[in-house]
C-alpha cells in the first residue's frame, strides 16, 4: 500500500510538470444557438481523451501531438457530429435534434437489433457501469440495477455465486437460474467472465424475447458480451483494487460473566447446582470478556484484484487480450478463494465476404473452505453458541476441544483451523464464429464452442474437527471431468424495401455434454501428516463412480418485420429435442407487437414527449429441471447383502425407483404489455412492464412405497402463477456548468401462487441443514417460500394457570395457537396445529442508482432493497439454549425472561423452545447502500507529456449502511436451495462490508 501511495505521488508530481500545453478551444449549441452544457467531446481514436462542455457549452481539449485532429461531439438527444480542430486553435460546433435517440443496438440472441426496433422486455447494462463498483462476479452488476431482475447474495463466502431471479420462479425443484449466452455459447461458465472484460449484458425477460432459447428460457436470458479490439495503435489498459472486508454486524451475546450469572439462573429455575462458584463469579467480574468467538472464528480479509489488457488493431484484424487475478480471502478464518483468468479474442476480415472471430478463456479458480452451506456445526454457527468463558487453547498450548457449558458441539476453531476441503479446476472455453455474406441482404453464421472443465477437491477431517472427533475422521479426492460441445448455424436475411424493414433468421442448433466423476475416501487414517495426500493410510477405504451424458437439438425460425419503423412484429418458433425426457420433442412459439407511437401524424411535434411506443408479446418457454435418465428404469447399487454361504456377503442389486414413462417440459406461457417513454430528447425515459406468467407440468419428487423400489421419482404434478409489475425511470435531473447528476430508479412487483400440485393439497419440504426440518410448504393457494410451523402467542400468564393446566403447562412457559381441537388433539399442541407462518418471498424490490460528477470529479451511490419477505431464522433460537447442542443462553434476549414479577413474553428457559414457528419469523425487509464511490480522473493535460491516455483513482465502500429490522447478521442470507425453502436461515456467513481503493490507468 505504501509503495501504491508513493507511485500515485511520484506520478502527480511528473504530471504537474508536463502541465503546459496548447489545448484546442470551442464551443457546442444547438440549432437555435442556445449554448448545450453537458455535452461530450472526444478526440477521434481515443477512448480516453474526452471533456464535457461547461455551463456556457464551451471546452477545451488536448489533441496531444496532432496538428490536426477530429473530435467527435455528442449530447443526448442531438445527432453525432465530427469536426476538423488544429491544436491551439477554436472551433464552434452546432448539433441537431435528434428524434430517434432509441436507436442504440443491443444484443436480442442470433443478432442484434435497435433498441427502437425491440418489441420484448429486455434491459442492457454497459460496460462504463460495471466499471463504477469493484465486482468480483458478474451477477452483481445486475442487483438493483435492472427492474424485473431480483438478486439476491445468499452467502458472504468468498467466490460464491449469487441467486438471480427474472421475474419471480419458474420452477419448483428444477433451477431458477437465468440462462448465460457467453458470446454466443450458451450455457456458458459465468466464473469465467472477468468483470472488466465485459462490453455489455443484455436481460432478456418476457417469453417473446427468450423463446428463441426455448426449453432452456424459462429462467430469462442474460446474454454477455465480452470486448474486442479496436481499430489503431496498441492499447494497455490495467488497473487494481484493494478492499478491507468485515462482517456487517456482530450478535449482541453474553460476555463470560454475563454468561456465567445466567447459567446459574439457569440451574436455579431447574433446581440443579448452579455450574459457577461465587468464587469463579467474582474472578469473571473483574475480567469480565472472557473469549469473542465471533472474532475468534472471523477474520478482517485483504481482497485484491488486478487487471490488464492489450488490445488494437486494424481494418483487417482487431484483437484483444487480458489477464486478471483475485485473491479472496473469506471471513472465515482458514478460508480463501483465488481465481487467474485469461481471455483472447480476435477479430479478422479474411476477405470482404469473410469475417472470422476467434476467442479462448482459461480460468482457473482454486478456493479452500468455501462450501459451507449454512448448519448449527459449522464453525461460523457454533461461534455464537459456545461458551465464552472457556479459552481457545488450555495452558499447554493445546486446543480445548469442547466445554462443559454453552454448545456441546467441538471447539469452531480448532473445526475451522484444521478441515482443508480444497478445490482446484481448470476450465478452458474455445468460441469460433464465422460469418459469411453470400449475397447483399444474405449471411451464413456459424458458432462453434468447445468447453473442458477439470475439478479436482481434496477434503480431510482429521481428528481435531468436528467431525474426526466423534470418529469419523477422513480424506477424499473427488474428481470430475465435464466437457460441453456446442454447433448454432443461421442464415440471416436483412433488407429494407420502401416502408418495409424485414430480417429473417433460421437456425440449427445441437449441443452435447457429459461428465466423468470419481471419488476415493478413507476413513481413520493412522496418520494425517500427509494430508489427503495418501490415502492408503486409511483403515477403510471407499471408492465411487458415475457418468452422464446428455444432448440437445433445436430448430429456431424468427421474422422482424416494421413498417415506416412505426409498426414492429417479431415471431419466432423453435422446436428443442431433449434426450432428458420420453416426450422429448417440444416446440415453442413467440409473437410480439410493437407501436411506435410518437410516429403518428397525430402525434404532436413536443420537446416534451419525444418518444412513445407501446410493446405487447406472448410466448411459450420450456424447462427440462430433470438430470439425465430420469425417464429410464434403472436397478439399484449397495442394497442390502445376502449371505448364501452363510459367511460371505453379496452384492445386491434390488429394484431402482419407478420412472414417469410421460414425463413432459415444465413449459411457460408469459403475456407482456410494455410501454417506452422519452421526455425531453432523452433526459428522462421511462418503462413500465406488466407481465402474467403461468407455468404448467411442474416436475416433483413423488414419493414412491417401498415395496415398489422406495425413493422418488421425478413426475408432473403441478401449475404455479407468477404476476408482476416494473418501473423503470432514469435520466439526467440537473446539468448545470461543470455539475451533471445522473440517475436511474427501478422497482419490480412480484406475486406467485401454488395453482394445483396434482391432486394433493400440500408438501411438506424437510432437510434444510440439521437444524430445520419440515419448515416449509407447499400449499395450493398460496406462495412460493412459506413458513410452516407453530404460532407462538407469548407466555401463558399467571391469571392463565388454569387454561395452561389443560396443555400440561405453567405460566411463563410458551404458548402456541391450538387450531385443531379434534379427538387426541384437544387440549395438545402437535403437528396438527402446524400452520403457514411466514413467506419468504419479497412483495417488491428496487434500486437507486445516482452518477454525480463535476469536472474530473464522480460519484456513484447505488441503493438496493427488498420488501415485504421474512426470514425463518434457526440462528437466534440456538443463543437462548435449550435447544438441540445449545445448552445455555449466550444471547442478552434472555435478559427479559418471565418471572412472576415481570410477565414478559419471553418464555423460562424449561420452556420447550420450539424452532419452527413464528416467535423466529422476523420482517427481513432492507435497504442497503450497495456502493458508494468517488473518483479522480487525472486532467488529459497533466497526461499527454507522460503518454498515458488515461488514470483514474478512486476509493469506495460496499454494504456499509443497512437499514432493517431484521436482528441477525445480514436480512439477506438464506439456506434456501430451491424457490419453495426461500427465507430460512441457519448459521448463514453474511455479507461483508468492504472498503476500496483502486486505479485505473490507460497507456
């Protein structure tokens, strides 16, 4: 950090020096003369040297050693223009109006098109947003950026991805992740996708839009594009990023004499011998902290980042190439995640019919204890459980492996300190695209992509964890080999004829993968000196394998049509064979409508409203959400062995679990009406979504009888509603002189509804880590992500000493809703009193995104909130004790328990403490301040002598502010690994708060 520093003050001081230079001088205003603050100018080949006009519309810029150069002038809502200044001299440039500033193109899928022309719900993020927040994967760029997209960081560990949601869930079991188009490649790997190598993200939302992706598009699109080099010289780019990270919060928990006076109380109120002395209590008193094990078991990582990148060109070839490497330690001690990514692409026009581009990734991630998935023994859930008044370490330097108070489960440092589950993988994506004009208004496209992905994870347990020391020490070596084949090949035909724009596209697709897996263990090595090195120490030893393998064929037609660009219509059909399933050919229409109304002759010439266009769209997608050969019968492995001989056991190979013979597509019907707005030439734009999603054949795990092979079989059960609404606002509220604030706010409404699971009325989902079972439901008439458990009503009271007789009960012990009051439940709590009690799905999210800059200052504030969902929490049940491995309160929510005197509603600690119900449903509704950041950008003047093109520093900060009411960690963790568990929380790390500084530099 020093030397950092020292080169940022070296360089100032070299730059101040060069500071004398001629600079060209001008001024923009507009047809009427009327001076345009705001507007950009840039030096022609140059992607760095740029300014902005001032309040009177006037600038000045260096055009370094040319005599004669172009600039490029540019403001929003006004055409382009291009003008020939000579160094020291001035220029006066007038710009016209510009009634058609939809006309960016963006990314649809198989091409590209206006963003006038769209008709389907789509949104784009660019490549100078993403570069405004040190993101470390690619699904952070869009949280709080992108209506109808919900994200959502379940984990704090590092190198973790995160849950997206395009307009709410489409699946019950299967994924509900969108589908990443990765330069085409479809299904591509997302981790290897550096942030600064990204040109452009495009979310496809409505059916009309991700139909053309069909039985993969149900989840919404987001399609990547990653940069290419430009025509001139060679360019490098690099740039680095520090961060300090945190936890968020910390639990409000006992300090050992707290802990120790409340343990007594304890042993008191269960007329047992109080475990701490006077003695013992008055030595705590005089030190009273004892051990932190939250900071016993946390730690404040380092998190750097460092990128470069060649690239340039000519006509002919363009290229570009980067480097970039993380290193990411977590919050948890003994836990860290690195990545080295490399990525090429290349750009040829062969001849003037031929274009072939060219791209290779390499990424490498290895990564050490990061797949914790959130459980009362994880060493991050038992640092608020154990005792604190015993010490890490006894006094011969020897770790105390567990305490006689507090959790009974083992020391969670000496658990953290000592597993390794180490993973190391090597993915390489080879992408060919080559394009070819057969005739003026005809061009054949062929994509060919290739993937390998090698993964190896070496885990051992050795004697001093958790799990070694009730013996079940062990080490493994898993090892798995994936490799993904994919060939897209369409014509495109464009042509423009009078009123009439028309593009035609048709595909052929197919596609193909498999994986290769194996896994050794042993158990109860002699020795752990080696690690997981050497197996054959183990007393027993495992060995398991499997393979699978899969494809996929598609044919897509779709026809863009407008007339006098005011009447817009796409339609698509694509038809996917899958071999996952018996019906295995599907096919999926779309058709969308757009009006351009601000066209119409009726429309009045405005400065006001200065685009208006009207989009409607219906269309079919479809999800597969089965593993491969799940439609086929297969016997079992392992069963249970029989003895002919009456001394050797055999291997048995009883009845697999039954197959649905007709299984079908979970498909989605989705209806979208949209409306586009710009006011005053693109100052303020406006877009409004509503959309009516219903998703039919919903696949589930039927349970299966044992006499007929026992398990689960996937099957089609259900029909599930998804209903919503987006608003999108965004603009540039003030230009004022040298001041420009930019700002953009979007919020997305969400409702889905269980509509019928086959005949039954409910699912009771269990298996949410060890400590939540049977915590959520599905129920038809309800949503997706309900809580199901007991409605704790408080403590019964002393003037209720009858009432809670008749439960076998007592005042100050908890009381629950009784709701069935029929034959042995009267007058008894049991399961049949069980209701929903909770939902953790969010009735709305939104973000608040605001650029604010000032000459070669800016600041960037991003605000993301989710509202209306709770969160099941099993964390704080587990600080009160008397639960499951918590023996002891090491929580200050017990300083207000039930006594006779005080009749609160916190139960006595002999109260049964009953996990699943509402007394742990809490309001998980926040709003957090995302990003905050503030950059320098060095004047060009001060850059020219030096030959950079370009340095920009800046420092900011991540999750540092959070308003909500949520008393855990992080409101916006959860354990949830599919839609139906959403909100349940157990032992989850949250969130960091980090802080930055960085630089960017252009050479």
């Amino acid at each position: 950090m020093k030397r950092l520093l020292l080169l940022m003050l070296l360089a100032s001081g070299l730059l101040q020096a060069y500071a004398q230079k001629q600079l060209t001088k001008g001024k923009v205003t507009d047809e009427t003369g009327q001076p345009l603050p705001g507007a950009t100018v840039r030096l022609k080949g140059s992607t760095t040297i740029s300014t902005s006009t001032d309040g009177k519309g006037e600038f000045q810029i260096s055009t370094g050693d040319q005599s004669s150069a172009v600039l490029i002038i540019s403001y929003i809502g006004y055409l382009q223009k291009e003008v020939t200044a000579t160094q020291g001299g001035s220029v006066s440039v007038q710009l016209q109006s510009d009634s058609k500033s939809l006309q960016d193109v963006v990314v649809v899928g198989y091409g590209v098109q206006k963003k006038r022309d769209v008709t389907g719900a789509t949104s784009s993020i660019k490549a100078v947003d993403i570069a405004k927040r040190p993101l470390t994967r690619v699904e952070q760029a869009l949280q709080g950026t992108t209506s109808g997209v919900t994200v959502q960081s379940n984990s704090g560990q590092p190198g973790r991805g995160l849950s997206i949601r395009v307009r709410g869930t489409s699946s019950i079991s299967g994924g509900n992740e969108p589908l990443y188009v990765i330069d085409g490649y479809i299904g591509g790997n997302i981790e290897s996708v550096s942030m600064a190598d990204i040109e452009s993200m495009e979310v496809l939302k409505d059916a009309s839009a991700t139909a053309i992706y069909g039985s993969r598009g149900s989840n919404g699109v987001v399609l990547i594009t990653t940069k290419s080099g430009k025509v001139g010289k060679p360019r490098v780019d690099a740039s680095a990023w520090f961060s300090q990270a945190s936890l968020p919060k910390k639990l409000d928990l006992l300090n050992a004499y707290e802990f120790a006076v409340q343990a007594n109380k304890q042993a008191t109120l269960g007329n047992t011998t109080p475990p701490y002395s006077q003695a013992k209590l008055d030595e705590l008193q005089k030190n009273p902290n004892g051990t932190d094990w939250q900071d016993a078991v946390t730690q404040k990582p380092f998190v750097q980042n460092y990128q470069v990148s060649l690239s340039g060109g000519n006509e002919g070839v363009k290229y570009y190439f980067s480097y970039n490497n993380i290193n990411q330690p977590g919050l948890i001690i003994n836990q860290w995640y690195k990545r080295n990514t490399i990525r090429g692409n290349v750009d040829a026009q062969v001849t003037p019919k031929l274009n072939f581009k060219f791209g290779v990734t390499a990424v490498l991630p290895q990564s050490r204890n990061t797949g914790y998935a959130g459980d009362i023994t994880d060493p991050f859930a038992q640092s608020y459980q154990w005792d604190p008044t015993s010490p890490i370490f006894d006094a011969n330097g020897n770790y105390i492996k567990r305490s006689s108070r507090g959790s009974n489960q083992f020391n969670p440092v000496a658990n953290a300190m000592n597993r390794m589950a180490d993973g190391t993988t090597t993915n390489v994506t080879v992408n060919g695209v080559a394009t070819y004009k057969i005739l003026k208004n005809l061009t054949f496209t062929s994509n060919n992509s290739y993937e390998l992905q090698n993964q190896m994870t070496q885990t051992v347990l050795p004697k001093l964890t958790n799990e070694g020391d009730v013996g079940n020490d062990y080490a493994q070596v898993e090892n798995s080999r994936y490799r993904s084949w994919q060939n897209s090949n369409f014509l495109t035909y464009n042509n423009q004829f009078g009123d009439h724009s028309l593009t035609v596209t048709a595909l052929f697709e197919q596609a193909s993968r498999n994986n290769n897996y194996s896994k050794a263990q042993a158990k109860n090595l002699s020795s752990y000196g080696n690690g997981y090195y050497n197996l054959g120490l183990g007393k027993t030893q495992l060995t398991t394998s499997s393979f699978w393998e899969d494809a996929l064929i598609s044919y897509m037609g779709r026809i863009n049509y407008a007339f006098k660009d005011k009447y817009l219509l796409t339609a698509s059909v694509r038809t996917d064979g899958s071999s996952h399933l018996t019906n295995k050919y599907s096919t999926f229409p779309s058709v969308a409508l757009g009006w351009v109304i601000d066209k119409e002759n009726f429309m009045p010439v405005s400065n006001t409203l200065t685009g208006l266009k009207l989009r409607l769209s219906y269309g079919q997608t479809g999800n597969q959400a089965v593993p491969a050969y799940s439609t086929i019968a297969r016997v079992s492995s392992g069963g249970p062995s029989y003895y002919f001989d009456g001394v050797t056991p055999s291997i048995s190979t009883p009845l697999g679990t039954p197959v649905a013979l007709g299984l079908k597509w979970e498909r989605t019907a989705t209806y979208d009406v949209g409306l586009d707005a710009e006011f005053f030439k693109g100052r303020l734009t406006f877009v409004f979504d509503a959309y009516d999603r219903k998703i039919t054949d919903l696949l589930y795990d039927r349970p299966v009888d044992q006499y007929k092979g026992g398990g689960s079989y996937k099957a089609n059960i259900g029909t599930l509603s998804n209903k919503g609404l987006e608003f999108n606002v965004g603009g540039i509220p003030v230009i004022a002189g040298k001041f420009k604030w930019s700002s953009n706010f979007n919020i997305s409404f969400n409702r889905n509804k269980v509509l019928d699971l086959g005949g039954l009325d409910k699912i009771i989902v269990n298996n949410i880590g060890s400590a939540q079972q049977g915590s959520a439901i599905l129920k038809v008439g309800e949503s997706l992500g309900s809580f199901y458990g007991l409605k704790f009503l408080g403590t019964w009271k002393t003037s209720e000493k009858a009432e809670a007789a008749r439960y076998g009960t007592l005042p100050g012990y908890a009381k629950y809703e009784d709701i069935d009051q029929t034959g042995e439940s009267k007058d008894k709590i049991d399961d049949k009193d069980r209701q929903i009690i909770g939902n953790g799905m969010p009735k709305y999210t939104f973000g608040f995104n605001n650029d604010f800059t000032y000459g070669n200052w800016s600041l960037n504030v991003l605000f993301a909130g989710s509202q209306g969902n709770q969160i099941l929490s099993s964390t704080l049940p587990y600080t009160i004790g008397n639960l499951g491995d918590a023996r002891d309160a090491t929580s200050h929510l017990v300083d207000n328990m039930w006594s006779d005197k005080n009749e609160t509603d916190v139960p006595l600690y002999k109260s049964k403490n009953e996990l699943n119900s509402s007394r742990w449903v809490f309001d998980a509704s926040y709003i957090k301040l995302k990003n905050i950041a503030l950059t320098y950008t060095i004047p060009e003047r001060l850059l020219s002598r030096v030959k950079f093109h370009s340095l920009d520093i800046f420092a900011s900060a991540q999750n540092i502010w959070t308003i909500t009411k949520f008393p855990g960690y992080d409101p916006e963790v959860t354990n949830s690994t599919n839609a139906i568990t959403q909100g349940l929380e157990t032992g989850v790390i949250p969130n960091p708060k980090t802080y930055t500084i960085g630089l960017r530099l252009g050479l």
